[in-house]
C-alpha cells in the first residue's frame, strides 16, 4: 500500500490520539487552575497587606423568596432578605471583607463589583476570575477600596441579576469637594413576573408579543396611519428589523425596589442622589420637576459639575446628582423607560404635587429621522438646540482633576454585531466559545473603537478598569471622562482608551444588556505579563445558559404543521411537519441539522419522510438565503434527484393580525403555495385561517411552546 493509503488508514487513530491529548490537556488546564486558585486564596489578604486599614464587613445570603415587585406574586432572588440588597458603604482606604452565602438549593450563584478596582480573582466572574459559590457555601471577598464614589453589586451568572441580585456600593472620599446635607440611593430596575431564562428563550424565537404588550408592534396598518409606507419598505429592503428600543416587555419599572419611591430632606437641604440603573435591559430618561439636573459623578469619578435637562442612563451606569428640597410642594424625579413602555417616580418636598415633562414618545416608524439625529447629536452643529431625546452627556462631562494620558497607544477595533431575527448579539460576528481572547500587555495601553452596526444602544462594560472616553477633537485629553460603562448608539462609533494596570488574568468586556450579553456580545480581554507570558493560570470561558428548546403548531381542518427546535450558540436541531387531516393527504416531515453563518445564510443538511404527491424518502442538504425586503429562499438537494426551492414571507398586517406566504418547487413534487393568516391571542395561542394547495382551505389554532 502506498504512502497515501497508510496516512489513510492511520488517520482515525490519529484522530482518536489527538481528541485524547485534548482531554488531558483540558484536565491538566483545570488542574493548574485549581492550583493557581488555591495559592490565590493561600496569598496574604488585603487586610494583612494594609494593616494600618479599617477593616469593614458585610455578611450577605442570596435566596430565593415570594415577592410582589409588579402587584403580583413572583418569584425573586434576594440579598439578605431584599431586593435590591443592602447597601454597602466604605470610606476610601477601608478593607471591605465581604461574606457571600449562597442559600439556594440548587444553583451556583457570584457577585461581581461593578466599577471597583480589584484583584482579578475578587472580580466574581465565575470561572473566569473567580470559583463559583455552589449551593450552601459560602465565599469571603476581600480587597482594599482604593476610590471613592457610586457603584454597585450584582451576580453574573444566568439571569440571575433580572430577578433582583444587586445592590448598591457608597464609598465616601478622604476629602469631597462637593457639599450636601445628605444622600440617597436610588437604583433603577425593571422587573418581569416570567421567568427570566423564558424571557429569553421568547427572544430567542423571534416572538412578537413583547412588542405587542409594549404597543411598539410596526405593522403596515401602522406604517400607513404615520404616512410612513415608504421608510417601512425601505427598512424591510435593507434588511432591517423594525426599530426597537428595548427587547422585552416589563410589568413594573422600580425605584429601590419599589413602583414609588419618597425621598428624605427638608426644605432648603441639598441631597446627592446616588442614580444606578441596574436594569437588565431598560435606558431610561431621568426628568426633574423642579429644573435641570445638576450632574456631579458619573460611574464614580467627579466631573465638572453640570446641567442636563434630561439625563440618558444605560445599564450599568451611575450617577450623582444634587437636588435642593424646595420650600413647597413635592416634586417628581421621573424614570421613563427609553421606549415609552413605562416610568417610575421619586418624590421629594411636601405638598402639592409638581410632575416631571416627559420624553416625547419614539418614533416607531422613523428610522431614518431617528439615525439622523443621533449623528447630528454626535455631531452638533454650533448653537445646535437640545434634543428632547437626548444621547448620554458624555459630550458635556470633564473630570474634576486631570488624570494621566498615555503618550502612545495600540489601537483595536471590536464591531458590536446582531440578528435580530435571530436574536443573535455578538462581537465581530463570533460565538465568544469560538473567539480567542484579546491579548494586551501588562502596562501597555489599548485604544478600542466600538463599531455598532445594529439599530439597538449597547451598554458595554469592561471589568477592573476605567477607560477614558477619547473625543479627537479633545483639546484637554486629561480631563476627559473616565467610565466603566459607555453608551455606544446605534450605527455609531465610540472610542474608549485604557491602560492594562490592574493585575494580569482575564478581564471581560460585554454588553450589560443581559440578554444580549447571554447571547454572546461579551469578550476576554487577557491581560499578560510584559514580556507576552501567559497568565500563571489555564483560561476558561465564562459559562452562560447555551440550549435552548421550543417549537409551535398548527392544528386546523385541513391540516396539522408545525416545527420544534433545538438551538445551542449557531447550531440548530430542527424538525418539521406537514400533513393532512383527510385520508390519502399524505405528509412530509423533515428532521434536519443547520449552522447559522450570518444574517444571510445558513447550512443545513437532514433527512425527509415525504409520500407526497412525487415525493420520496432520503437525506438531503441545502442552504436558506435571506433575501431583501426579509423574503427566506431555501435551496435543498434530496437524494434520489428532488431539487427543490422555497420562499417564504411574512407581513406584519396590524397589530394583532399577521399573513405568511409560501411557495414550493420540486423538480419531482411540483409546485405548491399557501397562505395563512394569524390572530394574535396570547403569547402562546393565535387563531390561524389559511389555504395551502396540498391540503385545501381550512381554519384552527396555533399554539407556541
């Protein structure tokens, strides 16, 4: 035999050598990662490194309980019996001693401290950074607090955040230069009685109802009343889905946990109110009753104090702001949730009531008017007048004190990418299981462009640093302003600078929308030493829910059809059905493997079950296309010869009532069309009329699981 053929032969033992030298080699990761943790946890606390430091503790226990955020019974996660938890104050320079009990009886859960500058291995990631806190144990974090100002708590793992692990973070400076007689905090959060691993296995499938609850449903009826056809077929033409602000439909906005909220103070007293929103998926627009809102931190760091009419907040943003108690009457500090969906109040002063303007309501159907303002924001014109829907203020912030500016830089560039449809959130298109992680040098100093090329806002976070938010035309880069989280809108490009000076390890940046961040918009960042080693521990991914199942089912006079799907990441377990309900109808099924590649086309290959009219049994393979104006064109070869073509549409008639076509063509099985209408009942129940040329005309229901 020749060369050829004993490189063929060897090749699946080779195979199976290389798959078990992979599994040592993970083994043997896990191992010197334990060690690594071990000696970690071994090393000298913070407070035996700063002996001179007051050392503060808080004891915390995550449980779950009944509440009713939103009026209803629900189950939530708490902290030491509430949600939000308690809040955690310092003074800079203490040792923070933090005991975490995990009282759940059958989930690891983590905190994480947003915006704090800590060792890697306190960052409470779990596996990345830090060992998850399995059921009934507890961990101790220890670290010295070397800042001051407004942060906060939460768990990062699953969805655990949306059903209500956070809390807030005070740390008060050795000197302020900012004078008020006292402060309160107020964090932001929205609340869904659902269960949060089902909110997002509704996005997953691409269900309308949540824009329906909303009222934010864009459908041609809609289009046509705003004298908008022309923008809605242009959308739909280039791919885009319709413009929405936020993914899920909320039963309550909360203030502290509560849907109203009184703040404390006498007439004539200044208050810091300390704003955090902690929403898994909500901006919102701060408005005031009584005047603009005078900005004094943002993500912890003083700036040059400052007006803002109407305050934008993303996720995982904070701010400071200073309110005088006027001398009569109650005044609203209003909450409204960017797309309109709801708001949420605190109110301060005694008397009669004085309420906050609200934003004026999106709009729906203008994409193009809303990408115009958002560039004309980023780009004002001078003396150009204030939005009513304003961007963050980013544009108007400037750091109390200069800070370092590195004199050179390496420039990176991250595209924040999406599928709607899909609801596929990613960075630079790639799975974060597939991505390698983004290796900088101990002290080397990163400049990232964040390219949105999706219509929705994206919070993104990076852990254990503060960036500083590069303006080109900056005529003062140390007092730019430096954050944790920026803001980065749509179709639109914000560039962020930092400095690798916190430790070497595995430092994640993510979208703080949760479900977005879940999906996969979220990244390593490998901090290594000098000289380019590795950090002294194997790297891990950061484990997020991957699998998800669900499906649907038409059941009417003429015909049963259906789909259920498996999908994990870009692959897909897929099987579908059609058949008649008369004797002699026949029926096809289809049991099917596909790979998402884009936006645009996906892979599949399977086996069909078909005694059609023509049709035959056998595997096949193809691909779907997705073509302008959202038109799917699937292209398959079965075996046996059928080469067969299918397009299909579905048009958004009103609200409530929705129309799909489709059209067949086998070489072997002829051509067939359909169209069905659909009646929006429920989340989970629509009415369904149609007319399919294999089956006739018929009438029923249509049920999602």
């Amino acid at each position: 035999m020749g060369a050829g053929g004993h490189s063929s032969m060897m090749s699946p033992f080779r195979f199976i050598i290389v798959l078990l030298t992979m599994s040592a080699a993970g083994q043997a990761c896990e191992a010197c990662r334990a060690a690594y943790v071990e000696a970690m946890e071994k090393a000298p606390k913070a407070s035996a490194l700063h002996p001179e430091a007051r050392v503060v503790e808080y004891k915390l226990t995550i449980a779950e309980q009944t509440l009713s955020p939103a009026g209803k019974p629900s189950k939530a996660l708490t902290i030491s019996g509430g949600t939000p938890g308690p809040v955690l104050r310092f003074r800079e320079g203490d040792v923070a001693r933090i005991t975490v009990t995990n009282g759940l009886a059958d989930n690891t859960t983590s905190l994480h401290w947003h915006g704090l500058l800590v060792p890697n291995i306190e960052d409470g990631v779990p596996v990345v950074t830090t060992p998850v806190i399995g059921p009934g144990k507890s961990r101790t974090f220890e670290f010295l607090i070397r800042q001051h100002g407004t942060y906060w708590y939460h768990s990062h793992t699953g969805h655990q955040e949306q059903r209500g692990v956070y809390g807030a973070i005070v740390i008060e400076p050795k000197t302020s230069a900012v004078t008020a007689d006292h402060d309160q905090v107020v964090i932001l959060s929205d609340w869904t009685d659902e269960n949060p691993a089902e909110v997002q296995r509704t996005l997953l499938r691409g269900s309308e109802w949540y824009s329906y609850r909303k009222g934010t449903m864009q459908s041609l009826l809609g289009a046509y009343r705003a004298g908008k056809l022309g923008d809605y077929f242009d959308r739909e033409k280039a791919l885009v889905p319709p413009m929405d602000l936020s993914d899920v439909a909320y039963d309550a906005f909360l203030m502290n946990g509560l849907r109203r909220l009184k703040l404390p103070g006498k007439p004539g007293e200044t208050v810091r109110v300390r704003l955090i929103n902690a929403g898994a998926a909500s901006y919102f627009y701060l408005d005031a009753a009584n005047g603009p809102l005078k900005v004094v931190s943002a993500d912890g760091q003083d700036v040059q104090p400052f007006d803002q009419k109407r305050l934008l907040m993303g996720p995982a943003e904070t701010y400071d702001i200073l309110v005088k108690v006027p001398a009569d009457g109650t005044w609203e500090l209003r909450a409204t949730a960017q797309d309109g969906s709801g708001s949420v109040s605190a109110w301060i002063g005694e008397g009669s009531p004085h309420e906050a303007a609200p934003p004026p309501p999106p709009g729906l159907y203008g994409m193009n008017a809303y990408l115009t303002s958002i560039l004309d924001q980023l780009d004002p014109e001078p003396g150009a007048k204030e939005s009513d829907r304003p961007l963050s203020p980013y544009s108007k912030m400037r750091a109390a004190k200069p800070h370092p500016v590195a004199s050179s830089h390496r420039e990176l560039t991250l595209k924040l990418t999406g599928d709607m449809i899909r609801y596929e959130w990613t960075f630079d298109g790639i799975d974060p299981h597939e991505a390698e992680a983004i290796k900088v040098k101990e002290g080397e100093t990163i400049r990232v462009r964040l390219v949105n090329n999706t219509m929705m806002h994206h919070p993104i976070h990076f852990h254990g640093h503060f960036f500083r938010l590069v303006n080109e035309e900056d005529k003062d880069a140390a007092t730019s302003p430096l954050k944790h989280t920026v803001d980065v809108p749509p179709m639109s490009v914000r560039t962020i600078e930092f400095t690798a000076n916190e430790g070497q390890g595995d430092w994640l940046i993510h979208c703080h929308l949760l479900y977005h961040h879940i999906t996969g918009m979220i990244r390593t960042i490998r901090v290594t030493a000098a000289d380019g080693a590795e950090p002294p521990h194997a790297a891990a991914t950061h484990s997020m829910p991957t699998t998800y199942a669900w499906g649907q089912a038409s059941f009417t006079t003429a015909s049963a059809t259906g789909f259920a799907t498996i999908q994990s990441g870009r692959d897909n377990l897929n099987f579908r059905w059609e058949e008649g309900m008369r004797q002699g109808d026949g029926h096809e099924r289809e049991l099917s493997y596909s790979r998402y590649l884009s936006t645009r086309l996906t892979l599949l290959a399977g086996y069909r079950f078909d005694n059609m009219d023509g049709g035959r049994d056998g595997p096949f393979a193809g691909a779907s296309f997705r073509l302008p104006y959202f038109v799917d064109l699937g292209l398959t070869q079965q075996s046996g010869g059928e080469t067969r073509g299918t397009l299909m549409k579905s048009l958004q008639l009103t609200d409530r009532l929705s129309l799909d076509l489709g059209y067949r063509y086998g070489r072997n099985t002829g051509s067939s069309a359909s169209a069905d209408l659909r009646y929006l009942l429920t989340k989970n129940f629509s009415l369904t009329a149609g007319y399919s040329s294999d089956f006739g005309a018929g009438v029923g229901v249509l049920t999602r699981f």
